[in-house]
C-alpha cells in the first residue's frame, strides 16, 4: 500500500513539474469560472477546484444552478467551462464539447427516518405515474410521498433528463398535488433532508455527501463496487463542457482532470473515476 502511495505522489509531482514548465508566467494572475450540474459539484468539483489552485495557483470558481443554466452560461461566455450528468441532446450548441470525465448513477433518496429500505423500479416509475401515492404502498408508514424534482425553466435537468431515459421508458412524470418542481438538484436534496416523507431521484456523486438515505433497487445497495460491476445499475456518465476552442487555460485544466492525478483525485472523493470502469 505504501508504494502505491509513494507512486501516487510521484505521479502528481511529475504532473505538476511539466504544468509549471509549460505555463507562461501570465497563468498565475489567470482564474476559471464553470457552473452547471449540482451533483458534480457537491459531488467533486468543489474540491477538485481547490485541488487545481493548491497546484497551481490558479483559482477556479464553481457553482451549481444545474445543467440547462451551466449550458446556457458556457454558450454566452459567462463561464469559461459548465458541469453536466446528461450527454449531449439534439438541441445542445454544436459548438460545446461534452468531454466525460467521471461515472455516476442514479439513486432514489428519501428522509434517513424513512424505514422504507428497499424500491423496484416499477415501484418508482408508479410514484412518478402518480398511481402509489403513500408509504404504506411501499410497507413504510401511512403518510403521503412528497416528491421533489428538478425542473428549471428552461428544458430539463440533468437528474430529471437522466431519469426520463433511464427509468421512465421517455415518459414525464404526472404532477401531482405532493409534487413539488424545484429549482436545480442541489435544492431538490436539501428538501429530501428536511423532509420526512420526502422523495426524490438523484446523483450517487452527490447523494453521499447528503444527510439521506439511498434506497436499494431490487435488493442492490447503491455502492461503488455495485456500480462498477453492473449489480446496481443506472449508471450514467458525468461531463465537463468546454468550447470547441477553448483558451489555453481550460484546456489545462481539463487535461489535469484527465489525468491520472486528476482522476486519483476524484477517486478520494469517492466518486468513481475513468479508470475504475474498463
């Protein structure tokens, strides 16, 4: 364990020798600003930007708002960089990269009081139908579900994109008197950790570092080794969007992302990395 380590360390050093050899001098005084998905920020983009500036001292700002605003922040030049948990959809500017930097999956949370430990996915898809409307229908207590989504004003989230294809066979969810449409991802977690009949679809990325609980599918507990191997599925890949030419600045960083340094970072974030998925 301890070569590892020591490989580890070496690695980044390396790493961060040829970044200062290669940087012009202007790059110190130079900073980055990227927005977008809530679940790869809460999930590793905070950190992994305060790792890049310890290394280089170049500042990356990051901040949620969802996938639809970080898009729309990246086509008008606001941000120099935007954070994504959907691929690419027709509608998207043909202009932006989406360059996949990490694995996530979908996880269904609810209130860590909730004794409802375990969910079908048939079961989830009749909560979104409107069709099971109680925890009693699930064996928990006879109370209502409430269920938050992510909706922006424009489009779809990441989440509610991801959700659509993967579990609800393309079709929207039934608004309900117990729905409740919320701004980005972020928020919608907030709410599941307030609220004891709550209900919600996330990130797996994210939903680790919330005061919840993930619930099983079909018997299989949402855990990185589960998601690797396929036992629990709805997988999905995370994104980091650039411009088609982006400045030298970006592209560093996203190389550094890349990297095996970068990718050993988000490891320790306990998000699964490229290299963990063959």
């Amino acid at each position: 364990m301890k070569n590892k380590t020591g490989a580890g360390k070496i690695s980044l050093l390396v790493f961060v020798l040829i970044w200062l050899i290669n940087a012009p001098a202007a790059y110190s005084s130079e900073h980055l600003i990227g927005s977008g998905c809530s679940v790869s920020n809460v999930g590793y983009l905070t950190e992994l930007a305060k790792e890049y500036e310890k290394l280089t001292g170049i500042k990356v700002f990051v901040r949620g708002g969802g996938t639809v605003i970080g898009i729309e922040d990246l086509r008008s030049g606001k941000v120099d960089f935007a954070a994504s948990c959907r691929p690419r959809e027709e509608n998207d500017p043909a202009d932006i990269q989406f360059i996949q930097v990490a694995w996530d999956a979908l996880v269904f949370i609810v209130h860590k009081s909730n004794t409802v430990g375990d969910i079908s996915i048939e079961d989830v898809r009749a909560i979104y139908a409107g069709k099971i409307t109680r925890w009693k229908q699930l064996k928990g207590k006879d109370t209502l579900i409430k269920v938050f989504i992510s909706r922006p004003k424009k489009g779809l989230s990441g989440v509610e994109a991801s959700t659509k294809t993967l579990v609800l066979k393309g079709l929207d969810p039934v608004e309900t008197p117990n729905t409740m449409f919320l701004a980005s991802t972020g928020i919608v977690e907030q709410m599941v950790e307030e609220t004891s009949d709550g209900f919600a679809t996330t990130g797996f990325t994210s939903a680790k570092k919330r005061d919840v609980k993930m619930l099983k599918v079909n018997g299989a507990s949402p855990t990185n080794r589960n998601i690797i191997n396929n036992k629990y599925q709805l997988k999905r890949p995370l994104f980091i969007l650039i411009p088609q030419n982006p400045k030298p600045a970006v592209k560093k960083f996203v190389d550094f992302v890349l990297s095996r340094p970068g990718q050993n970072f988000i490891r320790t974030q306990g998000v699964i990395s490229l290299l963990d998925v063959k």
